[in-house]
C-alpha cells in the first residue's frame, strides 16, 4: 500500500502496484468495523470480491491491488460499488500505465 498508486473515490480507496514478476494480478480487501458489523462486512468483502473477479476476466493485467471499502460502502446498491470500483480501478490502471 505504500509503494503502490492511491486512487479514491466516495466509498472505497484502491491501491495499486505494478509487480511484472508475478503470474497474475493479486487482489486484497480490507474492510474495517466501520464500515458496519459482520454481515455488513462480509456482504461488501463478497461484492467487491465478485466484481474483482469480473475485472480479472476481461483485463490482462500483472499488479498487485487492495481495496478498502469506506464507511458508507455496506449501503450503497451493488451497480453503484460495481460503478465506483470500475472507474476508479481504470484511473489507477491509467495512472501506473499498465494499459
């Protein structure tokens, strides 16, 4: 999270790292107690997962990438996180120019 690209938006923060010698890309999630209580995380941790998983699908990329969800992430619909993870995510693709 350090040495990597930081790109935020409303509800969550993404970081990205170039890393060339890995496979395939890495994703992590971090969703502290803020964001709500269990299931709340939990349900943000399986919609963020399944929206990773889309993006895996269709971008060939070799990074390593964290998420972390904000307060307010557990309320929101799942068009509007899969909407702010897209943009943001190709902002900090943009950025680290791994496009």
């Amino acid at each position: 999270m350090k040495l990597g690209r930081k790109i935020g938006s409303d509800h969550l923060v993404i970081y990205l790292k170039r890393d060339e010698a890995a496979p395939h890309a890495r994703f992590g999630f971090v969703v502290a107690k803020s964001v709500g209580g269990a299931v709340k995380r939990n349900l943000v941790k399986r919609r963020l997962r399944a929206i990773a998983r889309g993006l895996m699908t269709s971008i060939e990329f070799k990074a390593d990438v964290v998420v972390r969800a904000l307060p307010g992430s557990a309320e929101i619909d799942w068009d509007k996180l899969r909407e702010e993870f897209s943009v943001s995510f190709n902002v900090a693709l943009k950025k680290t120019a791994i496009v």
